[in-house]
C-alpha cells in the first residue's frame, strides 16, 4: 500500500464516520424517535422496554444508512480534494484519475461485504425482535398489521400471512394461506376475511385450490367458507410469529424457506416475494460499491464542500430508492425476473459510472 492509498483511505474513513452519524441520525429522528415516542406515551410500554426497542433497531439503522455513508464519503472528499486543486496536482504529476479510484474502490467492496453480514444475518432477528416488541403493545390497543406465522414451527405443516389482525374481534383481513394435508394434498386459500365464530375460522369472498398428486387442480370459489385448520384461536396467535416475515429472516433461513415452498408448490406469486427480498441482500450491499463509483466523477466535476456532497449523496440515493422500490413491485409481480427487479438500480448505476469514468479518459 502506497502512501498515496493510505492518504485517500484515511480520508475516506474519516468522511465516511462523519456521514453515517448524520444519516444514521435523520434516520433516528425519522424511525426510532417516532416509534419510540408512540411505544412510551401511546402504548404507555415502560422505559426499559422502549431502551430495548431502541438498541435492536440500531442494526437496521445503521445498514440502510451504509449505501448513502459510502457515497457522502467518496462525494466528500473527492469533492474537497477537487477543489482544493489536489486532484490537479495528481494528474499532473502523471497519476491518473483511474489509479485514485483503485483505494476508493477497495474500500466501498470491504464496506459492501459488511453490509451484506449485516443485512443478512444480524438485521434480520434483531429488528424482526424489535418489530415484534411494538406490535405485541400495539396489539393490546387493537388492530395490527402483518401477520405471518408457521404451525408448528420448525416443521411448519401451515403457513399464514395476513394483512392486518384484531385480536379483539377476531378478524384476520387480506389473507393467504397454505395448508399440507396428511393426504398429501397442498390446500392454498385466499379471503378477503376470516371471522373466529364460535371455535373455528370463518373464510369469506375468497377462493379456495387443492393440489393433489397426479390429479388435476380442483378450484373454487366461495363467499363464505367454513374449514378446519390448525390455526389457534386468536388470543393464542403469539405476537413474536410476524418475525418470519420473509425480511425478518436470516439469509440461510431465506433460502431454506425458499426451496421448502417450492416443494409445497407455493404459488409463483406468493414466492416472488421472498426471491426478490433474497436478491435484494446482494443488490443492497453492491449499492455501497455502485454508488461509490458513480459519486466520484460526479464530485469531480463539482469542486464543492461538505453542504453539496450531503445534497448530492441525498438526491442521488433517493432516486436509487425510487428505482429500487419500482423494482422490486415488479419483481414481486412477475413482470420481470426478480434479479433484474432487486439489481435494477445497481444496473443503471453501472452503466452511468461506466459512461462518466469513460469521459475521463
């Protein structure tokens, strides 16, 4: 390592902690303060549970702040060392511009595979703990959202998701299920509804699908339907379930999830989802590398300080969001492969560092 690459490096790392500070920060004032806020006054949840919230979400704040860190440090400090002519003095000493990218390169791929440790193995069960925390309070006042569990857990012969639940009334809204029979038959239901009358779930507005081997699929629709299942009564549906939602779980239980409903013969629909939450693990850290490269020619042309380089890294992340999140729907409805769906915005991001990198020459 040369003292050129420990110079850039120091910098970078210096710019780099700055930055996650303030971002982690917005996102501590936007997510953690609000919630926390509803936790401690709406909830009436005492101190020490609204502390423990706060810390198993700090994960999840720090991992979405990474990508926009990586490309205010590089903005940064490209930018003030642009300004400061020490860019110049660079090129003209016979170093190319492409040679000052090798550190900044180097640095965002490291940064990239922390991230990805992050996101695949620690976010997932500490804000899926966190998540379950508020929603277990937010369930003693009413009607929640997102439910998802497995009956039994480990080798789930039933699996529910549902929009929202009242454990009051309840009422499950927005559902689907999937049941495997002692017959060998995979029973998959969608309703609108399902009412707990009596000691059983009540279905309504929905359809019901029974795959059965080597017969043909039986399908049918219902406006009410009265079936039994496995499913528990509302007051015994454990708050601490919808953190298998398929971004609460681990990468390894990602992928085993994955493969068990596609034996299940799981809709394509239903899967598509966790297909493209298993992409977005990569495409989430290959952003930081990605955007890294398209910030740095970027900050070269705009010899700016610090208030621009957070503007930039702003703007130019928000709409690698908006990309994405368009990605993803797309992804998640089958218009599109559900790698080109998560890595949408990584592959525009590549093809404009690419083009500015090449003007350079």
């Amino acid at each position: 390592m040369t003292i050129l690459d420990r110079y850039l490096l120091r910098e970078l790392a210096g710019a780099w902690l700055i930055g996650l500070l303030v971002f982690s920060g917005f996102l501590v004032v936007g997510e953690v303060l609000r919630k926390s806020i509803e936790l401690l006054f709406e909830l009436s949840a005492p101190l020490n549970e609204v502390l423990r919230w706060v810390l198993l979400s700090l994960p999840y704040i720090v991992v979405w702040s990474i990508p926009v860190t990586t490309l205010f440090a590089v903005v940064m400090t490209i930018g003030r060392m642009s300004n400061d002519l020490e860019i110049t003095a660079f090129l003209a000493s016979g170093i190319s511009f492409f040679r000052l990218m090798v550190p900044v390169g180097a640095m965002a791929l490291l940064i990239s595979f922390f991230s990805f440790w992050l996101n695949a193995f620690v976010v997932p069960p500490t804000y899926g703990a966190a998540d379950a925390l508020l929603w277990s309070y937010r369930e003693r006042s009413g009607e929640i959202s997102g439910l998802f569990i497995f009956e039994p857990p480990k080798e789930p012969r039933m699996i529910l998701s549902a929009e929202s639940f009242d454990p009051r009334k309840g009422e499950l809204k927005n559902l689907w299920l999937l049941e495997f029979t002692s017959r060998e038959q995979r029973v998959y239901l969608e309703a609108k509804r399902a009412l707990w009358v009596g000691n059983r779930w009540e279905f309504y507005d929905g359809f019901v699908q029974v795959i059965t081997p080597d017969k043909p699929l039986v399908r049918e629709n219902f406006e009410q339907l009265s079936r039994p299942i496995d499913l528990r009564p509302p007051k015994d549906l454990s708050s601490d379930k919808k953190r298998f939602a398929p971004n609460r779980l681990t990468f390894t239980s990602l992928s085993a999830e994955i493969n068990r409903m596609k034996r299940w013969g799981v809709p394509k629909e239903v899967i598509a989802e966790y297909v493209v939450e298993w992409h977005n693990r990569f495409a989430m850290s290959l952003s930081c590398f990605v955007l890294a490269m398209l910030g740095a020619p970027i900050a070269l042309k705009l010899r700016h300080g610090s208030g621009i380089a957070i503007g930039i890294s702003v703007v130019l992340f928000l709409i690698y969001y908006l990309i994405w999140h368009i990605g993803c729907q797309l992804g998640e409805t089958g218009k599109i492969p559900a790698f080109f769906g998560s890595h949408l915005p990584n592959l525009f991001g590549i093809i404009g560092a690419t083009a500015m990198l090449a003007k350079l020459k």
